[in-house]
C-alpha cells in the first residue's frame, strides 16, 4: 500500500469509523436489530396500536420485536433493503460499510470475498443497497 493510499484510508476512516469499531459495535443480530429501530424511527419508537414507546424482542424470533404493552408484533426490517433476506444483519451491516465508503463502487466478487456470502447473493445485496443508496442516506447514518 503506497503513501497515498495510506492517507487516502486514514481520512476515510476519520470520517466514518472503522470497519473494527463498527463490527466492535454491533456484535449480534440483537444490537443490529437495536441499531436499525434507532435509524427508522429517530424519534423514537411507538406503537401503532397503542402509541407506547417500549418494545422488546421476542425470544427466538429474529428481527421481531415487540410493544412491552400491547403486544403488537412488527418486523425491524420490514420495508428496507435487508427484508425477507437470511443473511446475517451484521452481514448486511458489513456491505453497507464497505459500499457506503466505496468511492468506485464494490463489485459481488469483492464483496463475496469480504463478508463470507456466495457471488449470487452479494449480487442481490448489492441490487437492494444500491436502491437503498439512491433513496436515502440512511445506510450512512446506520455504519457511520
Ligand atoms: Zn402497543
């Protein structure tokens, strides 16, 4: 890696974290999930059914969460680039990082390579991030 390159990544990494801290961050599927309801409702969370602000997961259940009164059910990821995929949020969290800060845009092989996922999925992955791009700065505010 030249001088240039060097520098290039420290200011980068200055300016959004690094892949280790935000992996450090957001170790499990849980603090993800965590992460993704901070991001959607930055005002904070609240029933649609009952308008309470508490919500917890249910046990054995990914990505379901819960209002701690009601009891109405929803999903983190309903209605953004990570619903009704299997793969790993803290996966999915890992390609939003590397696209999100890619200045030339990530290919699937590299993408494949980096985060453990077969070439045919880090394909769909990139489809859905780069629609999710174009719509908003959301991913940003969710690895950076
Ligand atoms: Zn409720």
């Amino acid at each position: 890696m030249g001088t240039m390159k060097r520098k290039q990544v420290r200011a980068e990494n200055g300016r959004m974290g690094s892949l280790h801290a935000m992996l450090t961050k957001y170790p499990d599927e849980r603090s993800c999930e965590r992460r993704i309801i901070e991001v959607r409702w930055p005002g904070g969370w609240a029933c649609p059914r009952c308008g309470n602000a508490r919500c917890s997961p249910v046990a054995d259940r990914n990505r379901i969460w819960q209002c701690t009164r009601c009891s109405h059910q929803f999903s983190v990821t309903a209605g953004t680039c990570m619903q009704s995929s299997k793969v790993h949020l803290r996966r999915w969290f890992h390609a939003m990082w590397l696209v999100a800060r890619s200045k030339r845009g990530v290919s699937a092989m590299e993408l494949a390579a980096q985060i453990g996922v077969s070439e045919v999925t880090a394909g769909f992955m990139l489809e859905r991030l780069r629609g999710a791009m174009a719509r908003s700065e959301c991913l940003r505010r969710a690895v950076g």
